[in-house]
C-alpha cells in the first residue's frame, strides 16, 4: 500500500502513531494544566500512601466474598459509550468517527440497552444518529469517545452487588485534554447508584485485560510508566491493579513506549476468552516490525503463563489483516480484530476489507463464542483514529 512497510502486524502502520495524530490539538499548556484541576494525578486523586503496600493474598484465585471485575463477556446490564463533538481533537475526522460511532451502538442496541453520554450541544445530533433504540443522557459530560478508558471499572460480589472503581484518567499520560473525560468513572457510578472508588494508580481500562477469577494481563509500557505512575514500582503497581480488580496475579508483556497515545494498550493485541484461555492477533509471517515482535512476545508469554489458580493457559491465534489489502491508506490505521466487544449474544467485531482475514477472524470468533451472533462492522473512521469497538464501549455487568 503504497510504500509503507506494513506494521502493528494488523495493528497499525509505521509514521505517526496510534491515535497520535490527536494529540497534537491536547498537548497544549491549558490540556497538561488540567490534570492537577480534574484531580486526575495522583495527589488529586486521593490515592493514599498505601498506593504500594501489598495485601497478605496468596496467588490464587479472587478473594472469596471480595469484589472483582467480571470477564467482558459475562451477561451485561448495559453498554457505556460517549459521543464525541470535538474538531479540536478530531479535525476533519469528526463526521466519520461520529457515524462509526452510531453504528457501533445502534449494533450493540439490538442485544442489550445502550447508554450514549453526550454534552448538550451535540446531544441532538447523536440521538439523530443513534436513533431511538439508544438513550442519549447530557448530563456526563464527555471530552472525547474513548469510554473504555474513560469510565468506571465495574466490579460484582455476588448477587445483586456491584459498585465501580476509578483508573484515574490522565489523557494517556497527559497527552490530550480530558477535563471531563477524568471525571467520567464517578460521574457513571453516581448515575447507577453504586459506590465508587479511586484506585491506587493511574491507567485505562483498555490498558488491563481481567479473566474474572483472579488473573490480569498487561503491557509495562503503559502502565509501568512515570506519564501514568512516576515514583511507583512495578510491585506497587501490580498490588495495586490486584486490588482494584480483585485478582491476584499479573502477567506482564514488555508492550512498545511512545509509538502510540496509550503506548500499547493490551487490548488491540491480547484478550481472555475465560480462565486459562487467551487470544492474540497474530502477525503476517512476514511482518518483523516492532508491533509484529510485540504480539509475538505477547503470544509466546502468554501461552507459558499460568493463571491466579496455577493451571496452563491455552492460547488462540487470531490472524490479523494483510495491510495491503485493507481498504484504509491511513498510516495511523489500527485493524484490530481483538479489539471486540462481547455483549449479551453478540461478538461486536470489525472488518477491514481484506476479505479472506475478515472471513477467518468471523469464524474464529463464531467458534469462540458459540451461541452469539457476530457483528462484523466497518469502523474504518474510528480505526484511522487508533482505536476500535473495544476501545470505546464500556459494560455494566449484571448481578
């Protein structure tokens, strides 16, 4: 495609960034001044001086009668997602992503009700585009659509029990402006009526994978890094990520630093299936970028991991896109069949012109999920912007 050198084996191509062109509108002065305003350092954030203290768990699995964040694809009450209506941020790309974004919801609303925060302004063009079968509220204001990272982490204990836990948003280490966007998580938590609480560090929720029985994945880049956790050690973070999920155990991934916005979020390569089941979208055989060595490692640690409970973890490859054959030219384009949402009989996916992986990443999800329908979506927008259907969804598990 033209002369680039496919790269993100499926995952994005060489030049600027994932989702880096975005920054360039929230890397101003009034954007890093608001971290300290929003409370979303650190410091604002409460994050109390146990932040690295490790608890007495052993490895195993969640702590019994302890809240805990379900696997995604646990059945849902509801799906979270915001509108955006910035042109600062998205220029020329508004439209496009706008209508990705609809689609995405409209999709998810067939199978389980659908929560669109707007701000006022553009409220009515998003219930314009969303159509009746999802409700759009004004009353979350919303910087941009990432609600993945933006909003609450939901946790259950049991019937009828569930309450949110915050990651302290910080525009990806203060990359983009997010006065609004750090203060989404509570703002949530208070429009369902649970409690709410500011975890001991600063990450995204598309940044930690979670099996729902004690086991995290992520990468170091963007977690173990002083733009998101300046002063903490991995072992400080890691207790802390334990304790805000409810799990007991971390398998780390080396990940890529300042390629991307999120540098390297998980969720565009590596997701769990159930305890002790992954996948990981696999590069072209011939693709030997950093991206490509990047899922190769995730792949490679991955399947010679063990869970909280110490049993094997068995690893599916999921065959991303031949870059050359997709329908975007956009350097910045992340084709990520990982990156879906299950939601209650559903697999939310994305295709990408390519037709032959589009067809093999529909059957392979089909025989993942049995007994769900999956949705193949053309997100070429929202995708030229970094992200995908994972990235902007958020779910309220029942209970």
């Amino acid at each position: 495609m033209n002369d680039h050198v496919p790269s993100r084996s499926g995952l994005g191509r060489p030049g600027l960034g994932r989702r880096q062109f975005l920054t360039a509108a929230g890397l101003t002065a009034a954007g890093l001044a608001v971290t300290s305003a929003t409370g979303s350092t650190a410091a604002a954030a409460g994050l109390h001086s146990s932040r690295g203290s490790r608890d007495s768990r052993s490895e195993g699995t969640a702590l019994s009668g302890a809240f805990a964040v379900p696997i995604d694809g646990t059945r849902h009450t509801r799906t979270w997602m915001a509108w955006p209506d910035s042109t600062a941020i998205w220029r020329s790309q508004l439209s496009g992503v706008q209508s990705n974004i609809a689609l995405i919801a409209k999709t998810i609303a067939k199978y389980e009700p659908v929560i669109m925060c707007a701000n006022p302004a553009s409220a009515a063009k998003a219930r314009s585009l969303c159509g009746s079968s999802v409700t759009v509220i004004t009353t979350i204001p919303v910087d941009d659509c990432w609600m993945r990272d933006t909003g609450p982490v939901f946790r259950t204990n049991g019937p009828g029990a569930l309450d949110a836990v915050g990651l302290n948003f910080n525009g990806w280490g203060n990359r983009q402006t997010h006065a609004n966007d750090a203060l989404v998580a509570q703002r949530i938590a208070a429009y369902v009526g649970v409690p709410f609480t500011a975890a001991d560090l600063i990450a995204e929720g598309g940044a930690i994978e979670q099996d729902g029985a004690g086991t995290l994945m992520a990468t170091r880049s963007s977690i173990v890094n002083d733009n998101r956790n300046p002063g903490m050690s991995q072992a400080q973070i890691e207790a802390a990520m334990c304790q805000a999920y409810g799990a007991s155990k971390v398998i780390w991934f080396t990940g890529i630093r300042n390629q991307d916005i999120t540098d390297d979020h998980v969720d565009a390569t590596s997701r769990f299936l159930a305890p002790g089941a992954g996948l990981v979208q696999m590069p072209l055989a011939t693709d030997n970028d950093a991206w490509a060595n990047d899922a190769r490692e995730q792949y490679q640690i991955l399947s010679a991991a063990t869970t909280a409970a110490g049993g094997p973890t068995a690893v599916t490859k999921l065959q991303g896109p031949d870059y050359y054959k997709i329908r975007s030219t956009n350097q910045n384009f992340v084709a990520s069949y990982a990156n879906y949402y299950a939601c209650n009989g559903a697999v939310i996916s994305a295709q990408f012109g390519d037709s032959t992986a589009d067809a093999a990443a529909r059957a392979t999800l089909a025989r993942l999920f049995p007994g769900r329908t999956v949705e193949q979506l053309n997100i070429d927008s929202l995708g030229a912007g970094g992200g995908g259907i994972h990235c902007v969804t958020q779910q309220q598990p029942a209970v």
